[in-house]
C-alpha cells in the first residue's frame, strides 16, 4: 500500500512537470463521441473529449491530467483547442458539445474567448453547447450567473453534467437557468428496475418543467434506449451509438 502511494505521487508529479511544458498541447488529440435523437436515432451533434498521449508517460486519462491542467493553468488553452478543433469537425451541422469545468466557467474572460472563438471560426453560437462539470461546487454564483447570462443571450446552451449522481447537482438545476440536463449514467443504468424507472421519471419531470433538454449518457444497449425513449429522455449519447473516434471518423448530423 505505502508503494503504491509512492508510485500514485511519483505519476501526479511527473504528469505536472509534463503538463508545464511548451509541447504539452501539441501531444492532446480529440475524439468526438454521438449525441443522438431518442425519437429518430440520428445524429444531432458531438461532445469533444480530450485525450493526451506523452511520450513518456504513454496514454493519460483525462481524470488524471485535466485536474492537474486546472491546478497549472494549463487548462484555457486545452479549452480553447478544444473549441477551435471541434468548431472545425462539425462545422457542416450539429452541436458541438465542449466540456469546462466550474472554475474557468468563471473566469471573467471566459464567455468572451468563447464567443471569439465562434467568430473566428464563423460558427454560429447556438450550435454550442458548454457542458459544465462539477456543478456542484459552484464558489462564486455571481460570476456563474452572469456568465450564463452573457453565453446564453449570444444563444450558447449551457449543460449542466450528472443529474442522479448527488443531491448538489440536482440543486443547481433547480438554481440556475440550464438549457440541457445530461443523466449520469448510474442513473440510467437503474432503467430496467420499476424504482429506477420512476427514478428516471421523476428527473425527467423536472428536467422538462424547467425547459431543459434531458440527455441519457452512458447508453450501451438497445433495451436501455428504447426504455428511455419511452419515458420520455430527449436525446441519447453512449456505445450503443458510438464510440469516442478521432476527426475524419466521427459522426455529424
């Protein structure tokens, strides 16, 4: 046990010094994984994730490196790629979905380097949906808010990540003016039970009374899409639909 914490420590400092070096942006790819229409099954956008390969670390999961970029300040620039990339991938339709976490949500430059990087891209915003990850820890709700505020009135739609996964997620979207819900997929994978049906149910009463737009993750097989769809869930992202694939293989609407 004492070695592995070693180890565990060893990996989180060398992923930091990697992560503070010029290169490190050059090594981050990304993948774009389906989101699609429960109703019709066809594709209506993508969500960009980020994967790091270092040469000398080899392939590094975004839990491990995506909390190190944010202590670094390596993490607007990995934003920025990521809406500069994906603006490019889909521009010939669909939405784009772009994680970010609360913190830089928050960052007084942030809707502004969003909405550049609309222009630049000549994308429209309404085709931009800002997943917001951690919602639960929101330190600073007058920047949170008036953030939201200034994306939304560009027509960007902010996500709210991981409905079901704890009582502070379901606050926020009670609190704050989300256009799109995602389900965490621990909640979706309760679909086949009757209490993990009305689970649902009751979620997505909310989710639609506040005029979100409610997306199942974590959809692996066509019993739990169509059990979804049945109760109402707007739109679908997992396997069943598709696998992460890099640029020239994903799938836009």
């Amino acid at each position: 046990m004492h070695e592995a914490r070693i180890d565990l420590s060893g990996r989180a400092a060398l992923i930091t010094q990697r992560l503070c070096r010029p290169d490190f942006l050059a090594h981050v790819r990304f993948t774009y994984q389906p989101i699609v229409s429960l109703s019709g099954r066809t594709t209506v956008g993508v969500e960009s994730l980020a994967r790091w390969t270092d040469p000398q670390l080899g392939e590094v999961s975004p839990v491990d490196f995506v909390p190190i970029a944010d202590d670094t300040g390596r993490l607007p620039g990995l934003t920025t790629r990521a809406l500069m990339d994906g603006m490019q991938v889909v521009r010939g339709g669909g939405f784009l979905s772009v994680n970010v976490d609360v913190a830089g949500f928050c960052d007084p430059t942030f809707p502004g380097r969003v909405l550049d990087a609309c222009t630049m891209r000549s994308f429209p915003p309404d085709r931009l949906v800002l997943e917001v990850t951690e919602t639960g820890v929101i330190d600073d709700p007058g920047w949170f808010r008036a953030a939201m505020t200034t994306l939304q009135r560009a027509g960007v739609r902010i996500a709210a990540d991981d409905l079901g996964a704890g009582l502070s997620t379901l606050t926020r979207v009670i609190e704050y003016p989300f256009d799109v819900v995602k389900l965490d997929r621990t909640l979706i994978r309760l679909v086949h039970t009757g209490r993990g049906r009305r689970a649902l149910c009751r979620a997505l009463d909310l989710v639609h009374e506040l005029g979100a737009v409610a997306v199942a993750e974590g959809i692996e097989d066509s019993a739990t899409a169509e059990r979804c769809a049945g109760a109402g869930v707007d739109l679908g992202q997992g396997w069943l639909f598709g696998r992460p694939a890099p640029p020239g293989h994903a799938p836009v609407a």
